[in-house]
C-alpha cells in the first residue's frame, strides 16, 4: 500500500472514531450503548472534534489540497451513516472506541 493508501485509511479511522464519539457524547446515545445510571464524559465532544481535526489533516498528507477537501467531504457522510447504522442496529459495537478509561467513573 502506497504512503498516500495509508494517510487515507488513517483518516477514514480517524472520522469513524470523531463520528462515534461525537454521538456517544449526546446523552441519548450514551444511555443507549451504556447504562443509564452512567454519563458520558464531558470530554468526549472534545475528541470528537479532535479527531476530525486529525482527519483533515492526514487527508491533506495524503493528496493535493482540493482532492484533499473531497475526500474528507466524502469520508465525512460516510462515517456518519456508519456510526448511525451502529446505533440503530448494534449499538454495543461502539463500545470498542468507548474503553474502560475514557468512561466517566
């Protein structure tokens, strides 16, 4: 895989991790993959927008600036449709980019 392939695929894992943790910082959705006595941390929203942050960076490392703004757009419905399907169909999947230590206590 070339350098550019795996800029690529760190940012597609990137805005997949920013779209699930910018939902699970909603309290519905918290409530919804966790307990209900439990509340999502705070800092959370702050990852969320971290990791998109993250995102269009390495989609910048990886091509010229204007393929580069197109893809992060593209990457960006995508992941939310992900995230949403998860949600909907399985929501305890995202409890893997949710672990022990980043929970409240």
């Amino acid at each position: 895989m070339s350098n550019a392939g795996l800029w690529l695929l760190a940012a597609a894992a990137s805005m997949g991790l920013a779209t699930g943790w910018l939902a699970l910082s909603l309290p519905a959705h918290w409530r919804q993959v966790f307990s209900a006595d439990e509340v999502a941390p705070s800092y959370l929203r702050t990852l969320g927008w971290l990791a998109l942050s993250v995102s269009v960076l390495c989609c910048f490392k990886a091509d010229h600036p204007s393929m580069a703004v197109l893809v992060w757009f593209t990457l960006l419905p995508v992941a939310a449709v992900a995230t949403a399907m998860a949600l909907s169909y399985r929501p305890a999947l995202l409890r893997a980019i949710c672990p022990v230590f980043l929970r409240a206590r």
